[in-house]
C-alpha cells in the first residue's frame, strides 16, 4: 500500500467529495476509503466501478483529496492516469461522471470504453 504525493493519478473536484462524504455518511460500517476501478466488461471493454471499503489492500494506492481518501488498485492505475472525478446534477438525472483522458474509443451509451 503507498500513498501518492506528487502527480495526482485521480482528481476528485469538491462537488464530488461533498457527494462523497455524504454517501459515505449514509453506509453502514463506516467505511473509510472510496474505492475507483476499471474492471473488463462492456462493449468496448473496460468500465469503471466505485465503492466503499474499510480498509486498502497491499498493493492500493491511497489518495487523499478534499478529506475523502480513495484508493485504486495496481491493475486500474494505468487506465485511470490523470482522470477526473465529479458529481453532476442535471434534468437528465445526477450522478458520478469520471473525466478520463486515456480513453481512446468509448460506447455510445457512456459507460464503457477503451484505452491503448
């Protein structure tokens, strides 16, 4: 387990760390960490997850940003470099969006995509 201290891997904008700590607020067993990672599925191939954990596992990386410290395992590090977490809130509904900028190819309906 390490912590990162200079490049940001992930950002987290503070509308999505006042979500954040809200949703964390609501969880049973106080959980400590949000937990973001790319997993295989969808019709491009990639997607992404998010969830609370208790506690990080040996090889997570830890980031703490606007008091909400996320964690991102060793296979999601490479697809998440540079990506950008936020919270929006629209007519069409409200939600997580994460703004990723190794994506090369994504689905059309915005849930999946694809890095090289």
């Amino acid at each position: 387990m390490t912590t990162e201290q200079t490049q940001k891997l992930v950002t987290i904008t503070s509308k999505a760390a006042e979500k954040i700590k809200e949703f964390m607020a609501e969880e049973e067993g106080k959980p400590q960490f949000l937990r973001i990672y790319v997993q295989g599925g969808g019709c491009s191939g990639l997607s992404y997850g998010m969830g609370f954990e208790k506690e990080a596992e040996e090889d997570d990386l830890i980031i703490e940003e606007s008091g909400v410290k996320v964690i991102v395992d060793s296979m999601s590090q490479d697809h998440l470099k540079g990506a950008n977490v936020d919270y929006i809130e629209s007519l069409m509904g409200s939600g997580f969006k994460i703004n990723n900028p190794n994506v090369t190819k994504s689905c059309s309906c915005g849930s999946s995509f694809s890095t090289e």
